[in-house]
C-alpha cells in the first residue's frame, strides 16, 4: 500500500504541473490589468503602469510562466496583488476554515445518509422510503443561498441556539460557527449519498452471502452494518470522494451567506480581481488536494475489500 | 406496498409535490417590502445620542475589507472609512455644515490668489504609539500626495510645488496655481498625516499592514478575509474619546447574513442595506434602518467617443427615454432622489437644473434629428452578480425599445467590464450604486475627473468637449467663490442638458441597519464615520 501511494505521489507531480500551467494559461488570457482594477479610473496610466511593473506584469508572459514555477517549487507564490501579504500566508489562514467546512459538511451528509440509506432500501416502496426520497429531491433542488439563509433564520435569530454568521478560529468556536454552513451543504449532498446508497443495499441484499448470515441466525442489524454496509460501500466512498474534491473549491456561496473566511470565496474575489498569485496559489492546493482526496478514497477500497489489490 | 394504478397515481402526486416545492423554494426569496414614499422626508438621521458610556466593543457587519491600511494607496470604500478612524487630518469633517474644520492644524491662512497655505499644528497630539506628531510629520504627509501610489495623484497632487517646515508647529504649502479647493483636499483620508520616520524606515509595503496613526484607534489585529479589529488609541487628543474599547470590523459579503447579524444582536452595525429590505426593517422589533445623505450619485456611461453615442441627439433621446422616477420607485424603492447631474450633490450642485423628463415624443424627436433616426442596436454592459444594476438594464431595455433603440443586456464579472471600460471597448455601461461618490464637500476631484478629458479621457467616458474642459480649467483655479459657484451650475448645465453626456438616474443615501445599543452613530455625506463620538448603552 506504501509504494501504491509514493507511486501515485510521483504521477501527481506531471498532473498538478499540467493543472496549474493551464490556469496560468486561462487567467492571463481573460481580459482584465490588475492595476487599473485596483487602482480604479481615478488612476494615471504611468500609476497604472508603475504597479504593473511592480507587479512583474510588463515582463514577456513566458518570463512571467517561468519565474512562477521557480517560486513554486520552493512553495513561493510570491505577495497578492490585492491583499498585499504572501500568497501562502493568504491561502494558510483560510485552509483550516475550508478544511473544517468541508469535513464537518461531509460527516453531517454521512451521518444522515447512512442510516437512511439503509432503512430505505430494506423499507423499499414504503412510506419511510418515499418520504426520504422526496425530502431528497427538495432538498437537493433547494438553492444552498436560501437554504443557508432559512437555517440560519430558525436556528440563528428565531431560536438563538448558533451564530448566523461569522468563523471563530478556537476549535470549540469552529464546530460552533461552522455548523450551520455545514449543515446547509451537508443536506443538499446527502440525498446523493443516500441514493447511491440505497441503489447499492437494494443490491447487496440480494447476495447469496446475506442469505447465509441470515439463515447462520445472525441478528439483522448485525447483517446489515456489519455486512451487508461494509460490502455495499464502494460505490459511496466513490462518491464521498468526487464531492468532497467538488466542495474544496465548491463551497463559495454558502462561505459567502455565512460569512466563513474560506478559499471559495478567495478564489471568486481572486479571479474577479486578476490576483493572478492568489489564483495560480490556489490552483495548486487545489490540485494537489483533489489528489490526495483521490488517493484516499483508492486506499479506502482497499480497506474496506480485501480483494482490491492497489 | 402500493401496486399499480395506485402507484402511478402516488408517483404523479409525488412529482407534483415536489414540482410545487421546488418552485416555491426557488422563488422565494429576499423579503416582502413596502415602497418608500419617495419624498424629501427620505432620510432618517443617524442613531439617538444621550450621555455618552464609555465602554464596549461595537461590532460592524461590513461588505467589504479593507485593501490597504496606508490611507494614501486604496480609495475604495473597503480601505476608506477604516482608515478614517486610525488616522487623522489637518483639516477634518463634522456631523453638521459639511465644510473643513480644525482637525490636527487649529488654524489656518489662505492667500488670495489660493496659492499659498500656512498651517498652525495642534501641540501634543500624539501618534497611538507615543510619538509626538511633529511638522515634519505634516509635511512628509502632505508630500505624498504626489506619490504614484495615490490613485488621486493626478487631482490631489496636481499643483503641490513645495511643502516647507516653518516652525515646530507649522508649515507652509505652495501651489504651482491657484487651487482653492486643496483646503479641502487636506480633509480627505488620503491626506492623512504619518509619522515621517517609522514610513521611512519600515516602508510602505509593512505600513500598509500595520499601520500607526494619530486617530481615535489603532490596528489590534487584522485578520485578512475575517475581520478587522481597533482599540482605543490612549493617546488620542480628543480628551475623553473615544467612548468605544474598540470596533471589530467583521466582513460580511451577503447583505442577509448582515441584517441577520445585527437582528440576532451579533453585530450592532451593518452597512449597505439592500434597497428592498429597508421598508421591512422599519417593523423589526431590535434594529433600526438608517437613511442618511450621501455624496453619491447613480450615473451611467455612454461612450461618448464611439457612434452613435458621440452623437449628441442620441444621448439626448436615450436621457428622455429613460423613465427616471420609475427606476428610483423599482429599483430604490423610493428611497432616492431623481439626479439632476451626473456628480454627487456638493457645495457648488445647482437644483434649479431641471431633471429630464420622460418623454417619449421628444425622445422620437431627438432620435429622428440624429444620426440614426431609425433607432439602432447596442450593449448595455453590467456586471454579474447585483441585482439592482440588472434590474436598472431591464427597464432601460424595455423603455429604450419604445423609440427603437435595441438594447442586448451582456453581463460579465466586474474585472472584465472594467478592463473593456478603461479601453473604451463598451457602449454603454450600467456600474453598481456606489461608483460615482466623493468624500470632498466640493466638486472639484469628482468634477475634474468626468468632465475634464485630459484627465483619464474623462474617466474612461471619453466626454471630450473643449468647452467643459476649459470651463472645469477655471472653476477649480478661481478664487472668487461667486465665480465657482457660477461655473460649476454652468458645467452642471452643460454636461446634463445641453450635452446630455451621461445618464444620471439618482442620488443615493448612505443605508445602514443599526441596533439598539448604538448611540451617536451618524454618517457623514462623505461616507465617513466620526467613531470617536459613538457610545453603547
């Protein structure tokens, strides 16, 4: 499993190479000067282009491509044009709010989706079944932005048991200011995981082994969590997988309603603003995150079947 | 288990249900609100005053953060007001007549050809680390002015030639021409006073991060994308003030988090109020809407510079065809005032010029004696993401399709509408509510930069009339104050209706949510904020 994963580590390098080349690419190409979007139309051309060269922006744009990659191998993606403080130190701060958003927001999803991923596909058809399902879809189809916001009304101003906005840094403050942003995206994805789920138990159910355990006089809740999930959970820790990678990046909107100081939210004002640093920055974490996400979830099929070979 | 018929009549009820759902889900959306009655009794004032507590820590939801914390780099509002409470001026503006006051210089002389300053300093006054602030200080400061970093330089520092210590509480400032408005220059942030010494030594780009003024508080802690908090500056001279411990700036971007905010007690201020929730906060039990006089003005841009907008007769039929009080009664919800320039009202602002009125037959008229009396085609370009601004296109759209101009609305993020704006590759764009403000009580930055071609191409407009610009010439270098009054009406006059250069829609307030605890907070026209005078109770 080791030199699986040192191996993969090695072909990341080419892929994140490629990911941040091509950002480099499309960033420069979208129309925009930095200096002059900072600087508003009040500015001079000679400010203008004073902080363009400030910048490096007026050296060829090859020059530009290597002298970033330079600082990237050293994990130096040289200062924010708008924030002016080090790219790295820009991206730390809000790592662990987005990190912490994203976990939290996943466990709610699994904490919910299990469960009801299960009952429902032991219940098919039933009342239970087509309750959840439904709820589901509404949920699911309920735009994150007034979802956040509802929650944050019931739970934040009418019932005052959680902040409506806002992110404490101490651990106790995190779970406490994080937990209606997580809970905002944690009920749109777990439908999907309860679906996935389901489809996979509904399957599984049928299987000789089931059968076996059932007539051996294994208990049914021993046969389903102990066997019946574990075998059913491939397709879900796919899919655990392919969204969490999505919500690294993906959790702009709720970051914004609940005012989370995340890399969402960075990389929306980073663009808007051309920071080109903070965008290359990112683009990197970026990749190298949904990698690492990648490399886990292979490893974890492995764990959870013996029969996988990496 | 359900079979059958039943089955499919439980999925076709199912769906429907969730059909039924989802719509009312999407639709829903912002709150229900009454519209303002549009008249002059729009604005409310500021929070009640008393007897001042001191004590507390005010905590304002703000949409957006500051850029820089060197009040010279950064005029967006972010960067501004937040400055304004670290450092202090010569010169400074009060709640009340909004005219230069004695801030850290106690007095002043002005020769009569407005070329020559001489300033008396304020003794012991105090950087918040303990540093006297000294002439040198002053005149190191007013220096910078000049600097390429200062996105004004081109106004503010325009005609500074020399700026001389006198004595050790005073200064002598020179002007290559008469400027009588660089009085007021000097009470704008970006004229704060810094100490020589620790810029010279440390640099610009770490005092930018960590700031040191002589204002009512200092830098505690700043944590980028999260807040930003200040504390009492014990050395401030104002004896007594502040009353707050400190403001904690904590950035909010959605406006429903801010309300929510201050509703729950979070915060106890919040800026920028949506429009149309101001009716419904006035019925909220905890918080109170502030409506108060701003410099700010909605104005929209033609490229005067491309055809067929360079075409005078165009502009015109477009200004007729656009249904003001209309956009001020959707889009504002009455909370505005129907604009009669295309500058935020100031000291020279003239009322007696009359707004255009929607007209739709002389919009015909005018179109017909133009260029294009057909109609024609055009862009209207905006930025992705405000509402207000798009709904602001739609009815300029629908209206402008009446005398057969066709309008296709092109939406893209702001870096982009920007960039296409500065190289004049637009037509015409729709900016978001707050571009065109002053913090100057006179029009003479405001004024130079639209009006004056020479200046950025009248701020990317490209308005190049020789007329304007020889007018805008004299009425920022005359010193007889009936002669500026006089010229400043007649540009008023001569960019509104004779050129009809831009398409002003209204004067904005400033629109602040403020709970119950917040006492003495008032924002002046300049979008600044006196904090020092502000109590909790």
């Amino acid at each position: 499993m080791l030199r699986y994963a040192a191996a993969r580590a090695l072909h990341a390098i080419p892929l994140v190479l490629g990911i941040v080349t091509v950002a480099f690419a499309i960033v420069h190409l979208v129309p925009g000067d930095p200096g002059r979007i900072q600087l508003g139309p009040r500015a001079t051309e000679a400010s203008v282009r004073t902080l363009d060269h400030r910048y490096g922006l007026d050296a060829p744009l090859l020059q530009q491509y290597v002298t970033f990659l330079r600082g990237a191998i050293q994990l130096d993606f040289g200062d924010s044009f708008a924030l002016h403080a080090s790219v790295v130190s820009t991206i730390a701060s809000r790592a662990a709010a987005s990190g912490l958003l994203v976990l939290y927001s996943v466990l709610v999803a699994l904490v919910l989706a299990v469960p009801l991923g299960i009952a429902t596909a032991v219940r098919q058809r039933r009342l239970l079944d087509h309750g959840v399902r439904l709820t589901g879809m509404v949920l699911y189809a309920m735009p994150p932005f007034w979802l956040g916001l509802l929650l944050s009304l019931a739970f934040g101003l009418k019932l005052g048991w959680l902040p409506t906005s806002g992110y404490e840094s101490s651990f106790g403050g995190a779970l406490r200011s994080l937990t209606l942003p997580a809970l905002t995206i944690g009920l749109i994805v777990a439908p999907l995981f309860v679906r996935t789920l389901r489809a996979s138990v509904i399957e599984t159910l049928t299987a000789p082994f089931v059968e076996s355990a059932q007539a051996r006089g294994l208990g049914r809740r021993r046969v389903l969590y102990r066997h019946v999930l574990r075998n059913s959970s491939i397709p879900l820790v796919t899919l655990v997988g392919l969204v969490t990678g999505f919500l690294i990046s993906g959790t702009v909107i709720v970051e914004n309603v609940f005012a989370i100081p995340g890399l969402g939210q960075l990389l929306v004002t980073s663009v808007s603003a051309r920071d080109f640093p903070v965008v290359q920055g990112l683009t990197v974490v970026f990749g190298v995150a949904v990698i690492a996400i990648n490399l886990l979830t292979d490893l974890a099929y492995a764990v959870l079947d013996p029969r996988v070979r990496l | 288990m359900l079979r059958g018929k039943r089955t499919a009549g439980v999925r076709l009820l199912m769906f429907v249900t969730v059909m039924v759902a989802m719509a009312t889900a999407a639709g829903c959306g912002g709150s229900s609100s009454t519209n303002g009655d549009g008249s002059a009794s729009i604005f409310t004032g500021g929070t009640p005053g008393g007897t001042p507590v001191r004590g507390g820590t005010l905590v304002f939801a703000r949409s957006v953060e500051p850029a820089s914390l060197d009040p010279l780099a950064m005029t967006d509002p972010g960067s501004e007001w937040v400055n304004w409470q670290i450092f202090d001026q010569l010169v400074e503006y009060l709640p009340g007549a909004w005219v230069p006051r004695p801030g850290l210089a106690t007095s002043w002389t002005v020769s009569d050809d407005a070329r020559a300053f001489d300033f008396v300093l304020r003794r012991g006054v105090k950087f918040s680390n303990g540093d006297p602030v000294t002439a040198e200080d002053a005149a190191y400061s007013i220096k910078r002015l000049t600097s390429p970093i200062n996105a004004n330089a081109s106004i503010l520092g325009k005609t500074l030639k020399s700026v001389t210590v006198t004595g050790p509480d005073s200064i002598h400032v020179e002007l290559t021409k008469s400027t009588p408005a660089f009085l007021y220059y000097l009470g704008g942030v970006q004229a704060s006073i810094v100490p020589k010494h620790m810029l010279e030594r440390i640099g610009e780009k770490r005092f930018a991060e960590a700031p040191i003024g002589s204002g009512p508080f200092a830098v505690k802690r700043w944590q980028r994308g999260k807040s930003l908090d200040l504390a009492r500056n014990p050395h401030y001279w104002r004896s007594g003030q502040p009353y707050l411990d400190g403001i904690s700036f904590r950035l909010t971007p959605d406006s429903n988090a801010r309300i929510l905010a201050v509703r729950s007690g979070q915060a106890d201020l919040a800026d920028n109020v949506p429009f149309s929730q101001i009716a419904s906060l006035q019925h909220v039990p905890n918080a109170t809407p502030l409506i108060e006089r701003l410099a700010a003005v909605s104005t929209e841009i033609f490229n005067d510079g491309k055809a067929p907008f360079s075409d005078v007769h165009v502009r015109k039929a477009l200004n007729y065809a656009t249904p003001r009080e209309q956009i001020v009664k959707a889009v504002y919800r009455g909370y505005a005032e129907v604009a009669n320039s295309a500058i935020p009202k100031t000291s020279e602002w003239d009322p007696d010029v009359k707004p255009f009125p929607y007209d739709l037959a002389k919009a015909r008229a005018e179109l017909k004696s133009s260029s294009e009396p057909d109609g024609f085609s055009m862009t209207i370009g905006i930025a992705s993401g405000d509402p207000d601004v798009k709904l602001i296109a739609t009815i300029l759209q629908d209206s402008w399709g009446r005398i057969g101009v066709r309008a296709r609305i092109a939406q893209t993020d702001f870096g982009t509408l920007a960039t296409k704006y500065f190289a004049g590759d637009y037509e015409f764009d729709v900016f978001p509510s707050d571009a065109f403000a002053t913090d100057m009580p006179v029009p003479d930055v405001i004024g130079g930069l639209l009006y004056d071609y020479g200046n950025g191409h009248a701020a990317g407009s490209n308005y190049n009339s020789p007329q304007a610009i020889a007018l805008t010439a004299r009425a920022t270098t005359t010193a007889d104050p009936a002669e500026r009054r006089q010229l400043w009406s007649k540009l008023q006059r001569l960019t509104y209706t004779t050129d009809a250069a831009f398409l002003p829609l209204g004067f904005l307030p400033a629109r602040t949510l403020a709970g119950k605890r917040v006492h003495g907070f008032e924002t002046l026209q300049s979008g600044n904020w006196r904090m020092e005078r502000v109590f909790l109770r």
